[in-house]
C-alpha cells in the first residue's frame, strides 16, 4: 500500500467515526433512546440525562475523563477499573516509548540508504521510515538496539507499578466493611462415598463441625438440578407468555371491540388444536407448579451429590478454611473459595476430580488443535460457499443464483460473509469448551476462554498474517531459490512490509470499531425493532434493551493483539506507536463512558482477571523481544547476541511478580478480611443467597403454597 492509499484509508476511517460520534450525540439527546445510552443509569435508578440536550458533541469526553477510579469501582465494580488498569498501562508504555523512539529512530531510518530498499519496488514512503531501510552491518543499527532496551525497559516499569495498584485496589475492595456472601462460605467437592446410617447432609456437618468447631455454621449440599430447572424454566416461560397474552387482550379493547379478542395460539409450534392463551397458560401454570412443588422435594431428598457449600459464622474462618488441605488424598474433600452466588455454573459442580482433570486435558488438545489447525475448516468453509458449489448442493438456488445482480453480488461477499460467521462462532466455541472443563464460576470461565482466543488471534491473525504476507510477497524468489537461508533472509527483509497493513488494521479498530461502540447503532436499532414489532409487555422491553456486561472475554484478547504487533513494530516500524496510542486513548475514553452509563457488570471477582492480562502482556513483550533477536540477525548485526538478554529479564521479572504478588489473587489474604464488617452479617441471609433460583422460594411469590412448602423443607433440616 502506497502513502496516497494508506493516507485515503486514514482519513476515510477518520470521517466515519466523527460521523459515528456525532450520530451518537443526536440519538443520545432523545428521550426515547435513554435505555440505549444509558441503561446502566436507569438501572441503578438515576436520571439519564442530567442536561443532556443542551451539551456540546463532545461533553461525554469531559466527563469521561473528570471521572476516577473511585467512580469506576462505585458504579461498575472492581473489574472495570482493573481494566482501565489495563488500558492506562498500555497507553503509559506506548507513550513513554513513542516520545522517546519517535524523534530518534524516524530520522535515522528516512535518512539512511539501503541498497534492499532502493531495489525493492515494493517499498514505500512509510517503508522507507522503518528499520528496512537501514543497511546490513549499519552502525545505525545501534540505536534501534537501544531502542529495544529502551520500550522494555517502559513494559517492565509499567506492569509493576500496575500490579502493585492492582493488588491495593483488590486488597481494598475484600477489606471493605460490606457483607459479601461469597466471603462466609467455601466449595466442598469431590466428597466421599456416604457411610451407612448418615445423609449427606449430616455427613458434610458431621466432617466440618469437627474440623471447625467454633466457626462451622451450616452447610448446603448440592443437587442435580436439571429436572427441577427445566420445570421452573417452563413456568417462567407461561408466565411470560400469559402476561403477553394479556396485554394484547387490553390492547385490543382499545382497537377494537369493546369486549376485546382474545388471542389464540396453537399447542404445539406449528400444528395442533387452537386454545385460549391466557385460559391455557393459567392451566399450564397451575399444572407447573404443582409438578415444580413435586419435583423440588425430590431434587432435596434424592438428588444430592457429592458437593457442597459450607458456611461459617466470619469471614476470617472461612477465608482459612478455603485454603487448608483437609483431607490426606487431593482427590477427596476438595475445598476452594466459593464463587459469587450469581456466577455459580451449577451443572459442573457435581464432577469429581479425576473427571475434571481428564476433561481438561482433551479441552486442551481440541483447543491446540483449533488453533494449529483453523485454515482447514475455514478453506473448506471458503470452498463450500463459491457459487459453483453452491448450486451443485442446493440444485434449487440455480435460477435465483443464475441472475447477473445475484450472482454479482454472491461471487463477491458470500465466502466473506461464511468466513465471519464461522469467526464469530469461535468465542462461543471456547466459552462453551471451558464450560466443560467442569470450572464452578462464570469469571473462571471467562478468564479461560480469554487466554484460548488470545493465543489464538496471536497465533491465526498476527503470526499468520505476518508469515503468509512475506511469503506471498517473495514467493517466486523461493521458488528460484527455495534454500533455508534465502527463506530466512526473504522473510526478514520483507517483514516490515506487513507493518502497512498493520497500521490500517490498528486504524480500522480504533476509528470503525470505537465508533460503533459509541453510537451503538446496533443495539439501537435491534431495540427499536423489537419494541415496534415484538415486545408487548414492560418485561419485554426491559429485556430488549438489557445491555449485557463489557465483555471481557473477547474484549481483553482483542486488546492484548493490538498490543502484540504494536510492541513488535515499534522499533521495527515506530510510525505505528501513534496509531497504538490512538487506539488505547480512544478505547480509554469510549469505554469509560460506557462503565459509566451503560453496561451492567454481570459478576464481580475482585480482579482475577488481573494476573492473566499481566502474564500476557509480558508474552506479548517476548515475542517482540525474539523477534528483534531475528531482524537484528537477518540485518547481519555483529552486536545482536546483546539483545539476548532481553526476553531472560522478562522471564525472570515474570517470575518475580508471581511470587510476589501472584497468591494474593489466587488466595483472599487473611490481613484483608480481618477488617471488622460495619454490621452484623445475616447468616440466614447469606445461607439462602446460594439457594439455586429454581429451588428458592421468594423466586414464586404468587404461589404461596409452594413457598410454605420450601419453608417446610428448610425447617425440617434438609440440604437447601
């Protein structure tokens, strides 16, 4: 790509997201878009606007950025401002370099004369400001070298100040004075074989009571809850349905017919007899909650399995429990910190050991192999969907196919379209493989699903891209010369190459991919849709515009690629620091305003998330380093074996910042739960705050027997 297109790219990319922003700034102002760009507000019941209609274009960005940390932590929680952490470091890193790589590397390269770039047609203006443009041998070289040091030293500086800021912040948030129910319970697992003549349940207490005398309150054991939760999912269903029914029937006495029409639908999907909806939901609902009643009292009394919660009457007792070994054999008596009474995937919680360890070692090889192995299906995937194929497999497509508009329009986006939609199913894919290792909370899961898709895009899209480019590029010279060494040096010299399409792929994220963020025309429009076409009653709306959490789990990986090629391009190619600078600011900003007022956080884990972004930062930051070690080599460098020591120092700092820092995350210190509560935690009330929703009474208030009937079972001494 040539300066002229890259530049036209640029500013095309530019003027859609000022577009984007100011389309932001117009929808946000109308009343009826409140719940689009600003759900998180409404949901914490405050107002939405606060003179809105009368602020500049750019009043988000003032607000975003008078916002602190404390604000962050108030209205979003602990792991939204561990990410902006994140971003901040980031940003810290690309800016200290930037100022200092910028004004020194940029005039040594553009001034330099290399014989490789003079000869090289396909070098550009912006090639021509790269490490490529340097000779073999040079002495300028020297200062790239340095400029190696120079960026990890930054990286190295700038992780620890954020880990030990991480470490305050989470240290802080566990010491707070409020209850968290998660704080007075452990998970039990992998308990044994129950001896005769006791239940589980006395057999867990019986366990604790003796173990933790003083401190034991009660324990919960787990059920199989399928039955009962295909049951209650049911209910929910005809409830929902038997409210939408009659708001229809209401609406209809207004449109219509005094007397109103009653609707009508069929049993089954698509045929059956027709019935009343609101008659058949009412006989459905009592029909449920009768068979809910049923099956709840033997989920309780015949469902258990060999997993349990167990409270105590303090968090100091609980938070020691969780990390003491309290059986001889590792595949008994299996005891962690509990999850968060939200975040529990309570269908793992009932595999034993040996299971888990089995299934995550074959997650690990399906993951190993997507990642080695992803260009088969997506070639097969780009095969299927030519056009020729097409109407080979669907014989009756042929006359539609075969109109010169279709088929022009086909032949041009249809393997493109297949080819995003099978990457779009990838997340999905890794979430629902890291479900299956048998984790017990939704935050693990998304902090083992985050690190596949990051070695994954690392591995797919910045390796693959960089390898196969180069290779495309000097094809025919390795086809003359297909020798070890010509490969070498052809890939090493055509490597900077790449740092074009790099530049615009940075571009494209931070100008198209923030500006959607912020307009959120997406979501506006999906909403807009379903509430003229779909949504009949209030639940219905408020479903429709429910804004979901960040996203952590393709967000975070995302991010750590960007970082990924513009660490290894900043001394290679130090014009893409600025566009990694833009990047990281605009996201900084985009997405503060978005913790402020629109998404939800769906599960609070204090910074997990924290030591994993570190660890790959520092991945990040080695590949850059090996990588120098090779350009240096292919430049023919004498003094390149003094880069060496470089990715040493990094696996060593990495080292040092898990010792150090690293149990504190894994493992709640017990100096940070010692503080006193500033009330007196309801034990009763943490108890039943880890009761399943489909066996939790307060879940069906209208059914007032049902609910005396729970009260029975938890007075009876059962496991819920």
């Amino acid at each position: 790509m040539d300066l002229s297109s890259f530049l036209t790219s640029l500013t095309t990319s530019f003027i859609i997201f000022v577009i984007f922003v100011l389309i932001f700034t117009w929808l946000s102002r109308k009343p009826g878009n409140s719940v689009i760009y600003y759900p998180n507000r409404i949901v914490r019941g405050l107002e939405p606007y606060e003179g809105v209609r009368t602020r500049s274009p750019f009043a988000w960005i003032k607000e975003s950025i008078t916002s602190t940390e404390a604000d962050i932590i108030s209205i979003s929680g602990v792991d939204t401002a561990v990410y902006f952490v994140f971003l901040s470091t980031v940003l810290g890193i690309l800016v200290s370099s930037g100022t200092l790589l910028l004004p020194s590397l940029l005039p040594i390269a553009g001034t330099a004369k290399s014989k490789d770039a003079n000869s090289n047609s396909n070098f550009t203006s912006l090639e021509r400001l790269s490490m490529a443009n340097v000779e073999e041998k040079s002495p300028r070289l020297w200062a790239f070298l340095l400029a190696t040091y120079v960026v990890s030293f930054f990286t190295l500086y700038m992780l620890w100040k954020a880990y030990n800021h991480v470490s305050e912040l989470r240290g802080a948030a566990l010491s707070a004075p409020g209850v968290k129910p998660e704080q007075y319970a452990i998970l039990v697992r992998d308990i044994p074989a129950v001896p005769e003549g006791q239940t589980r349940k006395e057999q867990v207490d019986s366990y604790f009571r003796s173990l933790h005398a003083d401190t034991f309150y009660r324990s919960m054991v787990v059920t199989d809850n399928k039955e009962v939760n295909k049951i209650w999912e049911d209910l929910k269903k005809y409830r929902k349905k038997l409210a939408r029914a009659e708001a229809i029937f209401a609406a209809s006495k207004t449109t219509g017919k005094p007397e109103g029409t009653r609707p009508m639908n069929k049993k089954s999907f698509l045929c059956g007899e027709k019935v009343d909806t609101i008659d058949y939901c009412n006989k459905m609902i009592d029909t449920l909650v009768s068979k809910l009643e049923t099956e709840q009292k033997n989920t309780i009394r015949e469902k258990q399995q060999s997993s349990a919660f167990v409270f105590f009457t303090n968090r100091i007792a609980a938070t020691s429990a969780a990390q003491t070994i309290h059986a001889k054999k590792v595949d008994t008596w299996t005891v962690v910190e509990a999850p968060e009474p939200r975040q529990i995937i309570w269908s793992n919680l009932k595999m034993k050991f040996y299971q888990r360890q089995l299934r995550q070692d074959i997650v690990y090889v399906i993951v190993a192999l997507t990642v080695l192995f992803y260009m088969i299906p997506i070639t097969f995937i780009s095969a299927f969907t030519t056009l020729k194929n097409l109407k080979k497999i669907l014989p009756f497509l042929k006359p539609v196919v075969d109109q010169p508009e279709v088929k022009t329009v086909l032949e041009a986006y249809l393997p493109q379209v297949a080819l995003i939609v099978f990457l779009a199913l990838l997340p999905k894919l890794l979430m629902f493989l890291s479900k299956a290792e048998g984790i017990p909370s939704l935050s693990h899961v998304v902090r083992a699903s985050s690190g596949k898709y990051f070695y994954f895009i690392i591995l797919n899209v910045f390796i693959g891209v960089t390898i196969s480019g180069t290779l495309l590029r000097t094809i025919k010279e390795i086809q003359k010369d297909a020798t070890f060494k010509k490969i070498v040096d052809l890939l090493g010299k055509n490597l900077p190459l790449s740092a074009t399409f790099f530049l615009t792929f940075v571009a494209l994220k931070f100008f198209i991919g923030y500006g959607l963020e912020l307009s959120r025309l997406v979501p506006f429009i999906i909403f807009h849709l379903k509430r003229k076409y779909l949504c009949k009653t209030e639940a219905e709306v408020k479903e429709a515009w429910a804004p979901g959490d960040i996203n952590y789990a393709t967000r975070v990986p995302n991010d750590l690629l960007i970082v990924t090629i513009v660490l290894c391009y900043s001394v290679i190619a130090p014009v893409i620091i600025p566009f990694g600078v833009a990047y990281f600011g605009v996201g900084w900003l985009v997405l503060r305003n978005q913790a402020l007022k629109v998404y939800v956080p769906s599960y609070e884990s204090y910074g997990r998330m924290w030591p994993h972004m570190h660890g790959r930062i520092l991945a990040a930051l080695i590949i850059y380093q090996v990588t120098m070690i090779g350009y240096f080599s292919i430049k023919k460098f004498l003094y390149s074996p003094f880069a060496i020591p470089l990715p040493i120092f990094s696996i060593i700092f990495a080292l040092m910042c898990r010792r150090k820092f690293y149990n504190s995350f894994r493992y709640t210190p017990l100096e940070v739960v010692c503080a006193k509560t500033k009330e007196t935690p309801n034990l009763e009330a943490i108890y039943k705050a880890y009761i399943p929703p489909c066996l939790s009474s307060y879940k069906f208030d209208e059914t007032q027997e049902f609910g005396h009937a729970l009260s029975a079972f938890s007075k009876t001494g059962s496991s819920v």
